[in-house]
C-alpha cells in the first residue's frame, strides 16, 4: 500500500453540519430524516480516478446514538475486481453483495462524540497504492467504525478507475432539461393553490432547473436589492465553508502529475470545482417545455386569484349531484393575489436563458394525447398542438423544434405516432420500453431508432436509456446524497461506455418531467458530462438521424400495456366530454369565434391527472363553475310585471352582455301561457350586444281578454339550443277589446232606450211642481210691497199652474186704484203672516167682488 493521508475535524453540533452549503434547497433536514443519518459522504474527488490520481473522500460522522462514542475510525475499502455488468451496479448498491474486503486508508477522529454531534472528517489515498489492473468500475465502501470495533454507520458507493488497459471510445450525451408542471390552474384566473409561485424563487424547482440548465451567472432569479451586489446565481456555490476537501488537498493533482497523470490533471482540477467555481457552460441542453406551465407563469404576472379550498368545490359538486340541484350554484372561495414579481423575474431569465438553445415542446399542459384519440376526442388533441405552438411563441419569443415530438412518459402507440407525424414530427423523444433492445443484444444499444412512418417514409426514436433516468431520478435531497449520487451517475455512464460494441454510441439523458433535483446534484451532473473523459456532449438537435441498419438492436415500436392502463380512464373523460358540451353551448353565442375555455379543458386533460388526480375532481368543478358565471353573465334583466291598459301596448325587454371580451348573437323567446288570452307580435329575435353592453328588445302586446297572463321568456343559440334559465313576466290586461266596446255599446243603448219614456215624465212632473211654487212666492212678495213684483219672462211659460196664477195677478193689478167695496187688501196679521188667499174654483171660479159689474 502506498501512503495514506487522513485528516479530522472539530467537533461541531449536529444542525450546523447540515447548512446550506451540503443541504439543497428544497429539503428540511429535521423532516427528510437528515440527523438518523450516522455517516454521510459530501465529497468524492475526482469521480474517476487515474494511476496518478489522489482519491480524497470527505464528509461527517455523527452520533446518533444515547451515549459517547470515542476512537472513531473512518475506513475506506474497495475490491480489486470491477463489476462485469450494469446490473451489478444495483446488486452492490442494495447490500446484495459482500463488502469489499481490501482496506485502502483511514482516519481517526479527535475527540469523542457526545450524543447528537458531529465530526468531519477526511479519508485520502494515492490511486497507485490501490494497485487496479484494468479501466472499469470498482466497488467501494466508506464505514465508521467505534472503539468498541461497532459500526458507527457505513455508505456504499462506486470507484470508476480510467487507468489501465486502453479506454473504450467516448459515447456521446445529449441532454434534455424537463421545464414541466403539473396545470396550476383551473379556469383562466383561478389557481389550485399558491405552490406555482414558490417553485419559482431561486430556491424552488423551476428557479433551479431554470438556473442550473442555463449554465450562465448571467441568468439569475436572486432579486436585485438598491445599493447591495446583485446576489450570486444558483448555479454559483455559496462560499460557506464546506467539510469536503481543504484547499491543501484541492491543489494536491497538480503535484501527482506526470505523463499519465497531465491527462489527469486538467480532469480531476475541473472535479475539484464541484465544491467551488464549477464551470459547465459547455454542456448543450435541449429544453422540454410544457406550454401549458409557461401560460401559467405568465398569467401571474398579472392580479389572479387562489381557490382557498379547492377540494370543497368537488365535494360541492358530487353533493348537488346527488340533491339534483345545480353544481355551480355556489362557488368555491377565493383569496385576490397581487402581480407576482417572481413570476415576472422568471420568465425575463427563461426568455434569455432559451434564446440560443435547442427547444421541444409538450402538448399544451401536456395533455394525454394517447388517451384522447382513443376515446374520441381528437379535435382536443389538435387543440393542445396548435396551442401549444402558439403559447411558447408568445411567452417566450421564439419557436419551438416542431418536427421533434415529446410523447407523454416516452411512450407511443401507432395512432400516437401518426397524430405527431401529422403535426409535423420525424424525430420523437422516447423511453426505453416504448422501443426495448433485442433480447440478444449484450450492450446498451445508441439511442438513434428507425422509425417507419409508412410509404417507405422513415423518422428516427431518440431513446432515453432507462438506467441513466432512474439514475437521474435518485432522491438526492439529504445531505451526502447528491455525492453519491453523482458517483452514481459516473459509474453508471462509465459502464455504458465500458461496454464498447464498437461505433460511435449515444445516450440521452433525458429526466422525468417532475424531476425534482437539488441545485447542487443538477450542476454536478452537467459538469460530470463535460469531465469525465468517456462522455462527449452532444446538442440533441445534431445527433445523426439513425442509418441503414442501425435499428436492428431494438425491437419495433410497441406499447406496453403499463401504457395503456396509465391513460386517462374512460369515466374521468367522459366527465370532461360533459364539459365540453357546456363549453360548446357558450361558445355558440359569441361572435368572435372564440374558445375561451379551450385552455381550461386541456389543463383537465393533461396526462399530470394520471398520478396527482386528486386535484382533477376540483378542477374540473372550479371550471364548471367558471364557465357557469360567464353563461350567467349573459342574461335578460328581471323587469316589474306589465299592465296593460288597453286591448294592445308595446314593452321593453332589457337585455345584458356582462363578459369583458366577448360580443353575443342571440335570440330571444317570448311565449304566452294561454296564446288565446294574450298574442306577442312581431320583434327583433336575434340580438347582438357587445362585451359590456345592454339593450333593450321592444315587442308588441295584444290583449284579447281582460286577466293575467305569464310569458315565459328564454335566450338561445341561432340552433335553439337555450343559454339561459327562463324568466316569466305576468301580463295584466284590463282595457276593452274592439268586440268588447261593441257589446258594451249595444247594451247601453237598449238601457237608454227602456228608461228614457220614465226619465222624461219624472222630469215633467219635478218641472211642474217647480213652477207652481215660484208663482206663489211670486204673488206674496208683490203684494207685500204694493207694487208686482217683476219676472223673468222664462217664468211666464205656458203651463197650466203658471196661466192660473198669471189670471189672478191680473185681477188684482185692474183694480188697484179702486178697491172693490166689501173688499180688504191683504193684511199681515197681527202676528206677522199674511192672511190666506181665497182658494180659485176653476179657471171661472168665484173670485173678489168687481164693484164695476
């Protein structure tokens, strides 16, 4: 064995071992089980290692144990014999196989750990003193071990050793960056939940994938504060103090080179950077970007609201079903948001970070494209591509790869491929089983397929290899994971290489679309594939379509039933073709030949549904709500019940176009209860009224008989269908008809006629009895004064009580200057009253004496 060199660290408190320089950002290390974890490896430098190479392994024990535990020793151990296959890989990661027996150095910490401390530490050996006779893949063990001889804790890991017999040729990588999410939204302005807006700080997801995928401090999601230094990007290391390797043990390469050892040097220098300036701006990536996520982002750059509970919503839903009354009645609540910043920083740094790289696209919120022409839905499906094609224009200010296509889960079915081929696509992006090696074959085959698109026409499958994606998926969250997981990652891709069939390969590393890694595992990897020697990256738009007979490694295209069984289900669609007939009611009416709610149904569609669909029920209700609100918004506005005070009379409908956008057509209905009692004329049926307008409809009214009368009112599409719940206006008509003035007229004359005769002599007889007694008062007064009283000739008529009196007043008027003997002049009595006249027998009758005859 050659020199071993070992270097120990203070103690220090458990929590301040796992600060952000080791933690990524996204994980909790109390929740994620951080502190159970007694050994942790943080470094291994370089990730393979040359003859001349000093392999250096750091990190921290900690004692998670009830008591002290003193003589602490870290050991690192490995086998002489390389692993054979890519399978063993997985045997030996599982604890399947033995541990390696040969112990290669060690180091004893300082000071024992009390209960809940830790200790860095450090383990170094000469690559020469491990004495490994050929290029491959050795397995390794780093254990602590107490005094008492018990194992602290241990990690098993791997040892890619490029010394030698000659290198197999470099494959090449090609690299696709997954920018997807699952829909954040229901309709357009609504969100499930505030978890889009958290993803995309410098700490979340997306501000991660986005960071480290552009490989540029010019591309940053740190806020810029007035008078600071703009705050490094995530794809700088913080400069806090790590516990992997001293600047000591950093420079030590460049002391071990020689002629094998100069290849070494630039290599391990570049590895040494993991924990410093690491530089991979030389890496291509394609971006894979759901055009659904970028619309959702955008939107937030404006005020928008949050479902407070989208859950109830559902619940609402299933709970009005089962009463039959109406899902959309009551709406779920809502929180208004502001304009998010984050989201407008993010989009500023995706638009700079994608301008110059290789860019694919998803469907529009990655819809289940599979599944929708199985069950019927194709117009959806080109829905979702057009959209798609059209969103990431706008949002991003360029175009997308359309003759690439991003099949959901990598997988295709023959309806599949010819729908994308249609649209345009001769190159897709596949997985492994969609297109699995000959069970013959002994090698990882290239990831270039042929693939045959009928008419002797041919495209190409680029397949992602599956080893390399679960590799790529590892939880690499807790602290030492993502060491070891890039160790992972270079054993893996070194075995590939190892392999070599001969030709020029190529491998796509292409990561799940919810690939979730730490920015320090994401870095790592691009800056694996640019230092370790058997890797070449590659743009995925320059690998070589496939040539003559560079399919026969690979079976055909197929799709495994696990592909059909993920789709989305039958009754699941079923439910949002029931939407959509409600959608295509409202759509109907506006005259713009929009689909407003186009967005709204392929979010429900998306193949996200398949593992997070307990989100899809309330979805699908906030959007049934939604659409609900806008066909309300379209309405005829409740007027006070009409009188009508005549047999006929015109009225006004009022009619309203409360959404913001969008122009109706309309009809309007007016039908009568009893068309016999009450008759509506002719109107203007068809109605156009512009976004926020209202108008008015003036329909003409006849009234055949008096009495209340209910006219049911409705609007409708230009087929029938109606748009509205239908309103009812009572009528009342209380004036005469023609026939009805007719009959009353009759009547009243046939009423005229029987009582005139009897209305004349009563008038008579109360006109007789009138003038009689003015004659009498008339004689009094004229006596009474000794000169006659005068009247109005009108008095004089010729009736008989009048002739009477006038013949009296006569005789007494021709004999006033002589009063007849035996006579006396009326007199008032003593008491006042004149004394009465003597009654006149007849028109001759006795009258006073005539002394002259």
């Amino acid at each position: 064995m050659g020199a071993v060199v070992a270097t120990t660290a203070a103690v220090i408190p458990a929590l301040a071992a796992f600060g952000p320089a080791q933690a990524p950002a996204d994980a909790d290390p109390e929740e994620d089980g951080a502190q159970s974890a007694p050994l942790t490896i943080e470094s291994i430098t370089p990730k393979s290692i040359g003859a001349n190479s000093t392999v250096r392994i750091s990190g921290q024990v900690t004692n998670t144990t009830g008591s002290e535990l003193d003589e602490i020793e870290v050991r690192f151990s490995y086998s002489a014999y390389r692993f054979r296959e890519r399978s063993d890989l997985d045997s030996f990661a599982s604890g399947e196989e033995a541990d390696p027996g040969i112990e290669a150095g060690q180091a004893e910490l300082d000071a024992p750990l009390a209960p809940g401390e830790s200790a860095e530490y450090t383990v170094s050996t000469d690559a020469a003193d491990l004495e490994l006779s050929s290029w491959g893949v050795y397995p390794m063990v780093v254990e602590a071990i107490d005094g008492s001889g018990e194992e602290v804790g241990s990690q098993r890991t791997f040892l890619p050793y490029r010394g030698g017999s000659a290198a197999p040729s470099p494959i090449n990588i090609a690299w696709v960056w997954p920018l997807s999410d699952r829909p954040h939204r229901a309709d357009d302005d609504t969100y499930l939940d505030s978890s889009l807006q958290e993803s995309l700080g410098p700490e979340g997801r997306l501000g991660r994938l986005l960071t480290v995928g552009a490989q540029s401090d010019a591309v940053s999601l740190e806020p810029e504060t007035p008078g600071e230094e703009t705050s490094p990007s995530p794809t700088q290391t913080p400069s806090s103090p790590e516990p992997s390797v001293s600047a000591e043990d950093a420079s030590a390469p460049a002391e071990d080179a020689d002629a094998e050892g100069a290849e070494d040097a630039p290599e391990e220098s570049t590895q040494a950077q993991d924990e410093g300036d690491g530089d991979a701006s030389d890496v291509p990536v394609t971006w894979a970007v759901d055009p659904g996520l970028l619309a959702d982002i955008e939107r937030m750059t404006g005020a928008y609201n949050v479902a407070e509970d989208p859950r109830a919503a559902a619940e609402a839903e299933t709970g009005a079903e089962a009463e039959g009354a109406d899902p959309a009645e009551d709406d779920a609540a809502t929180s208004s948001m502001d304009a998010s910043p984050e989201a407008q920083l993010w989009l500023e740094q995706s638009r700079a970070a994608l301008a110059e790289d290789s860019v694919v696209s998803t469907p529009y919120a990655s819809a289940d494209i599979a599944a929708l022409l199985r069950h019927g839905l194709a117009d959806d499906a080109d829905a979702a591509i057009s959209l798609g094609r059209s969103t990431v224009e706008q949002v991003l200010g360029r175009s997308a790869d359309e003759t690439v296509a991003v099949p959901q889960a990598g997988l295709m079915n023959t309806a599949t491929r010819e729908f994308y081929q249609r649209h345009g696509a001769s190159t897709f992006l596949l997985r492994d089983p969609a297109m699995p090696a000959q069970s013959q074959v002994d090698h990882t085959p290239t990831a270039q397929a042929p693939v045959a698109l009928g008419k002797s026409e041919q495209g190409t499958a680029l397949v992602a290899d599956s080893g390399l994606t679960e590799v790529l998926s590892q939880d690499a969250s807790r602290p030492g994971e993502a060491a070891l997981a890039q160790q992972r990652f270079a054993a893996e891709s070194a075995m590939i290489a190892g392999e070599d069939p001969g030709g020029r390969r190529t491998v796509v590393a292409y990561p799940p679309a919810d690939w979730n890694p730490g920015a320090q595992y994401a870095q790592g990897l691009l800056e694996s594939s640019k230092s370790l020697p058997w890797l070449e990256p590659v743009d995925l738009a320059d690998v070589e379509p496939a040539g003559p007979g560079a399919g026969e490694d690979r079976k055909d295209l197929t799709y495994p039933k696990r592909g059909t069984d993920s789709e989305l289900g039958e009754s699941y669609l079923e439910s949002i073709k029931d939407l959509r007939g409600r959608v295509r009611l409202f759509n109907s009416i506006l005259m713009d030949d929009a689909d407003p709610f186009r967005p709204a149904v392929l979010r429900l569609e998306s193949a996200a549904w398949r593992r997070e669909d307990e989100l899809a029920a309330p979805a699908r209700a906030l959007v049934e709500q939604a659409v609900q609100r806008d066909m309300d918004k379209v309405r005829i506005i409740p007027t006070e019940p009409v009188t009508l005070a005549s047999d006929s009379g015109t009225i006004g409908i009022p009619l309203a176009n409360d959404l913001d956008h969008h122009p109706v057509r309309v009809n309007l209905s007016m039908l009568p209860d009893n068309p016999e009692r009450l008759n509506v004329g002719n109107y203007q049926d068809t109605i156009e009224i512009g976004p926020g307008e209202k108008t008015t409809v003036y329909v003409e009214l006849s009234a055949r008989v008096n009495g209340r009368t209910m006219i049911q009112m409705n609007l409708h599409n230009l087929s029938g269908e109606p748009v509205s719940e239908e309103q009812y206006l009572p009528v009342n008509a209380t004036g005469m008809g023609f026939q009805a003035l007719v009959i009353s007229g009759l009547g009243a004359l046939v009423l005229v006629v029987a009582l005139a005769p009897r209305a004349l002599r009563k008038w008579a007889r109360d006109r007789r009895s009138g003038g009689a007694a003015a004659a009498v008062a008339g004689a009094g007064t004229g006596d009474e004064d000794g000169t006659a009283a005068s009247a109005d000739p009108a008095d004089d008529a010729p009736d008989e009580t009048s002739a009477e009196s006038a013949g009296v007043q006569d005789d007494e008027d021709d004999s006033a200057s002589d009063p007849p003997t035996g006579s006396t002049s009326p007199e008032a009595s003593s008491d006042g009253e004149p004394e009465a006249e003597p009654e006149a027998e007849g028109e001759d009758g006795p009258g006073p004496t005539d002394t002259r005859r």
